[in-house]
C-alpha cells in the first residue's frame, strides 16, 4: 500500500526525557520535551503502523491511535522498552535517558544544613546498547545522539558501538535543532555513509527515518 507504507509492522519509540529521584521530591532530568519522539510515533502511526511510544514525563498530549507507555526513570524505561522490542519491526530511540542516577533515592526529604550536599551518582543502563546485543536479524534499529562537539565522530563512533543501523545526530548548540524546537537539523549515519539534513520540521525527519529504516528493512541499503 502506497499509502500505508509501515501495514503489519511493529514500530516502538521511545521519547522525552527521564527523572532521576534524589528524595520524594527532587529529581534529575534534561531539557528533553518529547516532540522529536512524538513525531516520529505520530508519523509512523499516519504511515500505517502498529505504533508503541514509551515516554519520559512530557507536557505534550497523548497520542490518539498509539499505545502510550508512561515511565519516569531510566530504569523503568528500560524495562519498558525491553518489554516491547521483543517483536519490534523497528525500535527508535530519540528519549534523552540519563547515564547516570543518584546512588539512593531517600526515603524521606533531604533536609538543608549548613555544610555542601554530596551525591554520588551510578551509572544507568545503557538501552540502545542493549537494544543492538539483542538485535534480530529481521529487525532495524536507530539511535539519536545528541552531542555539543565533534558531532559526526561521536555519531559515527555511538552507530558502531551500540549495533545501530541509522544514527540521528543532533547537535545542542545548533539553532532549530535539538531540544524543545518544533524543527530538527541533523547528520543521518549508516553502516557506509553520512548525509548531512537541511532543517526540517520534526516530523517531516520522522518520515525520512522510518522511510530509510524501511529501505535498510528491504534490503536496499
Ligand atoms: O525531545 P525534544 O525536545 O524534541 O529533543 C529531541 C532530542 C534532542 C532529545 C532528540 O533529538 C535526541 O537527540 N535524543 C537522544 C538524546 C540522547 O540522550 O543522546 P545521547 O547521545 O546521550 O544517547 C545516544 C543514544 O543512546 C540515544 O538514542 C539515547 O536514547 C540512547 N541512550 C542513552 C543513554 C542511556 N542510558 N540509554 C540509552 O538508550
């Protein structure tokens, strides 16, 4: 169907950022506000797909004829995502996960005294990563990354380390791309090449994901 490109396929993405808990009311977080996920959910859903979007905390309204997952930090994202890839045709992670949490979350309020406050943070699972060691072969999977420096080498090096098919590069310091704008500007990484993307808005980008996730898909790489 010409149309409905994505029918009978599977596609989980994953959006917004993560809360990390200090105390019952503090977190950790990033400036993530979910659109480039959301887009890329809506667009797959509009390209005929079975869409799932696992999302971090985000102001922006659920998605109608998508199966929304609500998480809130990255350990539960994971098991979220791990849940739902197992017969994922496609897997998209554009959320920013925290590399790393607070150690403990306390029970109780942290209370202000007069010395500094420490916290001694641990590292988060690694979900993409994960992803790419329990790749099918039937399965295609994209990565973003979102860099400050050196954009195209730290992509090219994240493709290869986490198993990716296609990599998203963004870069933070880069006007209309990024976080929180409804536009993108991105390099696009495969296994052999890098093309760099004028500015598009977010879900025009999610077209041409899914569309060369479909061509990798098809074997026409
Ligand atoms: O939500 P918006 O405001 O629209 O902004 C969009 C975006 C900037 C968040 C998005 O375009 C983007 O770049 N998402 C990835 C941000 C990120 O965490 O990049 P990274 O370079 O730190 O991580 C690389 C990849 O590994 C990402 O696919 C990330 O989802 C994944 N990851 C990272 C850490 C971790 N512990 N587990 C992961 O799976």
């Amino acid at each position: 169907d010409e149309f409905k490109p994505l029918k009978t396929l599977k596609v989980l993405v994953s959006a917004g950022p993560t809360q990390e808990p200090l105390d019952p009311v503090r977190f950790i977080s990033n400036h993530s506000s979910g659109k480039q996920g959301y887009a890329i959910a809506a667009q797959a859903r509009d390209m005929g797909a079975d869409v799932v979007l696992v999302s971090g905390p985000v102001s922006l309204d659920p998605l109608p004829d998508v199966k929304m997952v609500s998480i809130h930090s990255a350990i539960d994202m994971e098991k979220a995502v791990l849940k739902e890839a197992a017969d994922a045709d496609f897997i998209i992670m554009a959320a920013a996960v925290a590399d790393y949490r607070p150690k403990a979350s306390a029970d109780q309020k942290i209370k202000k005294s007069d010395d500094h406050l420490i916290v001694e943070f641990v590292r988060n699972p690694d979900i993409l990563k994960k992803l790419g060691e329990i790749k099918t072969p039937s399965q295609v999977l994209c990565g973003f990354a979102m860099e400050t420096q050196n954009l195209d080498e730290n992509a090219r090096e994240k493709l290869e380390k986490k198993n990716c098919d296609l990599l998203i590069a963004n870069n933070l310091s880069t006007k209309g791309a990024g976080f929180q704008t409804d536009t993108n500007i991105v390099s696009l990484l495969k296994k052999d090449s890098i093309e760099h993307l004028p500015k598009m808005d977010k879900k025009e980008l999610g077209k041409r994901i899914l569309e060369e996730m479909l061509a990798i898909k098809k074997g026409e790489k």
